[in-house]
C-alpha cells in the first residue's frame, strides 16, 4: 500500500481532477451501484454532506437512534447542516428500524399541515450500524425501507462505512447491499485497512452539488491520488478477504464467554462485550488497553473490531492479553 502510494499518478483534484482519484471514484461508485463517486477525507464529511446536499436549513431528517450521523459526529448536520434529526427506534434490530416505524412518521406528515409544519426530506440508514453492534439490514428488509421512504418523498442516504461487511455477511454484492439508495457512503479505512478516506456515491447531478459542499467545508483535496493509491489497494487485496473478519470476531466473541462475560454473536466484524458485575465498561476498556489490546467504551459495552491486521496468529494472542487483563481487574476489584 505504501509503495502504491508513492507510485501514484496525482494531479490537482480541486482544479481539473485527479487521475486516480478518478479512477477511485468510477469504481466504487460502480461497485455500490451508483453513477458517480465524491472522494472524502472521512466518513463524517461524506455524511455531513449527504445531509446538506439533501436537505434544506430547517428540514428534517430520520435516523436510527445512535446512528454515526445523530451521535458521533458533534451534531454537525444540525449546526453546520442546518437539518433537525428525529430519531427512529431500533425495531428489528439493534441499529435496524422498521419500514412500520418510516410508515408510522410519514402517516403524521401525510395530513395537510401549515406551512410552518416541520417537513422531513431524507432518511439515514447505517449498514452496518456501528453502534448497535455491527448489524446489517437484510436486503429485504432495506428495499421496504427504501419503498416506504421513496412513496413518501424521502430520499434515502445510506451510511455504509462498513457496507463491505454488511454484503460479505448476506454472501451478496456491496451494490446489492446498498440498494436502491439516494447517496451511499463507504469508508476505505474501515476493516480495508487504507490510512484515510470515504466515497460519498449518489448521480452525477448529487455529486455535482455535493463537491461545492466539499470545498465549502475544506474538503476540496489536491493530489489527492496518493490517498486514493491506498484505497484502490484496499479494495484489490482487502476487500476479497472481509469476510474473515466476521469468522475471527465470532472466534473472539466465543473466547471472550468462556471467560464468563455476556457476548451477543457478532453479525459481523464488531464485538459488544457486556462487562461483569464487578467493573463498569469504562474499567474493563482500561484494563484491556493497558493489557496491550486496542478497545474502547462504547455506551454500556466495550467494543472490540476484527480488521485487516487481526490475523488468526494475532487474534490468538489478543486473546491471551484479554484474558489477562480480566483475571488482573477481577483481581483488584475482589481485594
Ligand atoms: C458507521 C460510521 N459512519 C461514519 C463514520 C465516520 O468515519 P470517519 O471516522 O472516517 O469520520 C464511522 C466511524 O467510525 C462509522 O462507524
């Protein structure tokens, strides 16, 4: 990936383009199954601009509650954007919404209201949902999404940061995975393993719109095909392995109960661990990463991600360290 980088053909891509960035660009929107491709410098600016690019100041969008977009992100597509969220609960699954939960919101708006009612123009998905645990929406379940949206006038964008494991899990393609959506997002740094980098997806006349966003936020990159080198790698060596992620996250999940702590079964590449009684998820994070294992605390759980650079030698000694890091805080917790 490093030499790739320093072997790429670059131009000025806030001028007259980028060679490889184009190129980067023509793919994934291809492999999503959409007309054009915007390269980003982040998940967050893909879908901070998905956002203003399909709703107006005051308009609203729905999203899952907790999705990236509603709380990961500083609010941004509220005091940037402009939009206000309402969020969806997790019906189906963790992270998932029901097409009943769209239909119930667009019932409510379907009545004539006055002209200061507040009017919904887009729908956020997350495939997967990051922090609802690394689930996916069934295909089927996200085409009646995408119909009851679409029937009332929404757009719909689609936060696939992890849409590559989101289609590995279904045995489907990531355009399949994606669905008729209005905008996709997808992130090269993700499970790809790439240094930097996201693909905001959508028609040529979206990216049109969607690039002088870009630029008004600082995003308007210059040789940029540097970047783009790191992720075209990704996407030719990292993205036919990805399903290996979700085989190593469920061997780590089922190690991580025989250690006595409550694991759901990962979906996909992410791993909720529930802490014990005797420690908050905040401790068991802290004990795990000065074991020597990356993890954070994330709402009640300590999540931990299966990625490029976990390979079945470095899982079986992350693992060790786990263990080791648990037996110590169970140690000092029971003194
Ligand atoms: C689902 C999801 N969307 C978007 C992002 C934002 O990506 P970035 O960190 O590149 O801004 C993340 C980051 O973890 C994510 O998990």
């Amino acid at each position: 990936m490093r030499q790739a980088m320093a072997e790429a053909r670059v131009g000025d891509d806030v001028i007259d383009r980028d060679p490889t960035v184009a190129e980067l660009e023509a793919r994934t929107a291809e492999l999503v199954g959409q007309q054009a491709g915007l390269f980003m410098p982040s998940g967050s600016m893909s879908n901070l601009v998905a956002v203003m690019t399909q709703t107006g100041r005051g308009e609203r969008f729905l999203a899952p509650r907790h999705a990236h977009v509603l709380s990961h992100e500083l609010g941004t597509s509220a005091w940037i954007g402009g939009a206000i969220a309402l969020e969806l609960p997790w019906t189906r699954a963790p992270g998932v919404p029901s097409a009943d939960d769209l239909a119930a919101v667009a019932a409510e708006e379907s009545r004539p209201g006055a002209y200061y009612d507040l009017a919904t123009r887009l729908v956020c998905l997350e495939n997967t949902h990051n922090h609802g645990g690394g689930h996916y929406i069934p295909r089927s379940e996200a085409q009646d999404l995408y119909d009851v949206a679409h029937q009332a006038g929404w757009a719909v964008h689609l936060d696939g940061a992890r849409l590559w494991h989101a289609a590995a899990a279904q045995s489907i393609s990531p355009a399949e995975a994606a669905g008729p959506a209005d905008s996709v997002s997808v992130c090269f740094s993700k499970g790809l393993g790439a240094p930097v980098g996201s693909m905001l997806c959508a028609s040529r006349e979206l990216i049109d719109r969607a690039r002088r966003w870009r630029k008004a936020l600082g995003g308007g990159l210059r040789q940029s095909g540097v970047l783009a080198a790191a992720a075209l790698v990704a996407l030719d060596q990292e993205l036919p392995r990805i399903d290996q992620d979700r085989r190593r996250a469920q061997i780590l999940a089922a190690a991580l109960r025989r250690l006595g702590l409550e694991v759901a079964e990962p979906p996909t590449n992410i791993v909720l661990v529930a802490p014990d009684r005797l420690s908050t998820a905040g401790e068991l994070a802290l004990a795990w990463q000065e074991a020597g294992v990356g993890c954070m605390a994330m709402g009640p759980y300590v999540r931990l991600v299966t990625h490029r650079d976990i390979d079945d030698q470095i899982l079986a000694r992350g693992i060790e360290l786990l263990t080791e890091g648990a037996a110590r805080l169970r140690a000092r917790r029971a003194d």
